[in-house]
C-alpha cells in the first residue's frame, strides 16, 4: 500500500521534472537591441520569424545603451547581439561574447574601413593624430569608422570633438561648415559622395572591420549557438519565402562563418583606443 501511494507521487515529480527541463532546452533566444535603434526591431522580426520555424524561438530584449547590453550578457540576461564591429570588439576584449557569423550585404561587403574627408584642397591625411591639431573633427560614437579611430591615433590637439547620429549627419555637418574633419564609414561616404561636390577623402584606414556580426554571450549553450549559426548560413540556399523575407528585409545576400581572427585588425585598434575589460563604452 505505501509502494501504491507513493508511485503517483514519484511519477508526477519525474514529469514535472520532465516538463521543467523541456522549458530550460526551448527557452527564448534572448537577442539585445538598443532602445534607440527601434527601427532595427521592424527589420530583424522576419529574421526572428524565420528562426521560430526552424526550431529557435528568439526574442528581443531592449537595453538603454551598450554598458547596460554588456551588463546583460554577463548576467546571462542577453544571449545575442547584431553590433557594429567597434562595439562588438569591446564585448570580445570584456570577456563577454564571440562573433558568430556576419552578412554579405547585396552589394557583395561584409567589412568595412574609416575615410577621413575634408573640404576639396585639404591637405592630405597624415596617419597621425598631429593632422587634427587646431581642427573640429566630427564622427559617430564608438565606431571603429569613427571614434576608435580617432581614439587609436594617440592624443590629439584639436579645436573640438564632435559626436554625430550616423555617419551621414557627419558628411552633412562637414558639408556645411560646421567641422573641419569628418572620420565616417567608407561605404556610406562612397554612397553619399556625389552629394557633396565640395568634399573629398583625404585619407583612410588601412584595415577592414567585419560588419554587423552576430555576436553571442560567452554562456549561451554551445549546442544552440551551432543551431543559430547552423540556420543563419542555411539563409543562402534556402529559397522559402521566409527566407527570402529575411534576405530583403535585412538586404543581404548571406551569412558568412566570423571568428576572433577576422577581428584582429578591430581588436588592435580598439586596444589603441584605450579599450580594455574595465572600458565602459565611453571616453
């Protein structure tokens, strides 16, 4: 009789065991986003719908700025991240994600570099940070095609610093007077170029940063990230409308395999910069 009474017991522990386990293994995909890029919420959701069909539930959770995302992948809050390679060089330096895999954009990039630009007749960008003394220099925060590479030149002598929206609002506020350098984007200055007759590059960085790389925590379970990069490098031969809603909405062609290795040129510039474990996403 004690044997009867205590089977249901033992078996409603095991499913409820069971069950708890089932909901650890189908837990959301946890992928941080920052609250002023809202946008990029609409344009990743057919992505977020594709991995749900593929067996990836994934969600977006929102963080007010880059030390508050650092602060939640270390909590295991956050499991993933798209980033820009400035930002997601700073994450691998702290310790707290890995790059996973990176698009090919339509137009066949998937790195990119910094271009100094100045009014046409400028002098010709140096390579050193004595080429800024006395001028305003204007570019977008934590970016490895701006402020990091500002940052990497060493100590510099000019008039004033300023932080743009995007690379675009820099080329802008250099066309019409109110800098005297603009550090930005190659491929944003060769799309917007034609724009600005009065400008021109004076000079560039001389390595290429990987672009808009899927980063994930160090603490994601292994066998889900190879799932997530298993689905994302799928993208390419997949010819679903699912898929092919990803493609147009995020506009890239694939994804391509990135590791630490491919940020070796990031990682020292970032160094330069003066990023290390304790750097708090801001000088």
């Amino acid at each position: 009789m004690k044997l009867r009474g205590t089977l249901p017991v033992l078996v409603s522990l095991f499913m409820i065991c069971f069950l708890f386990g089932t909901s650890v293994q189908a837990a959301d995909v946890k992928i941080a986003i920052m609250q002023a890029q809202a946008g990029d919420a609409r344009k990743y959701q057919p992505l977020l719908d594709y991995l749900i069909k593929k067996g990836i539930p994934a969600s977006f959770v929102t963080a007010p700025n880059y030390q508050a995302a650092a602060d939640m992948f270390s909590k295991g809050q956050a499991d993933a991240m798209f980033s820009g390679s400035g930002v997601a060089g700073t994450m691998i330096i702290k310790g707290l994600a890995a790059p996973l895999v990176r698009p090919i954009s339509q137009e066949g990039v998937s790195t990119y570099s910094a271009v100094v630009i100045a009014k046409k007749g400028s002098p010709k960008f140096t390579g050193s940070a004595d080429y800024f003394t006395g001028k305003r220099v204007i570019f977008t925060a934590l970016a490895s095609s701006g402020e990091f590479f500002y940052r990497s030149l060493g100590a510099s002598k000019a008039s004033q610093t300023m932080l743009a929206a995007s690379h675009g609002a820099a080329i802008d506020a250099l066309s019409r007077g109110q800098a005297d350098i603009a550090i930005v984007k190659n491929h944003v200055w060769k799309a917007e170029m034609a724009k600005y007759p009065d400008l021109e590059k004076v000079g560039e960085d001389r390595g290429e940063n990987p672009d808009n790389t899927l980063i994930v925590s160090t603490k994601i379970d292994q066998a889900i990230a190879q799932k997530l990069s298993s689905i994302l490098l799928g993208l390419k031969s997949d010819s679903s409308a699912e898929a092919t809603a990803v493609k147009k909405s995020l506009q890239i062609r694939e994804y391509i395999i990135t590791t630490e290795k491919d940020f070796s040129w990031t990682l020292s510039l970032l160094k330069k910069a003066g990023v290390d474990k304790n750097f708090n996403f801001k000088f």
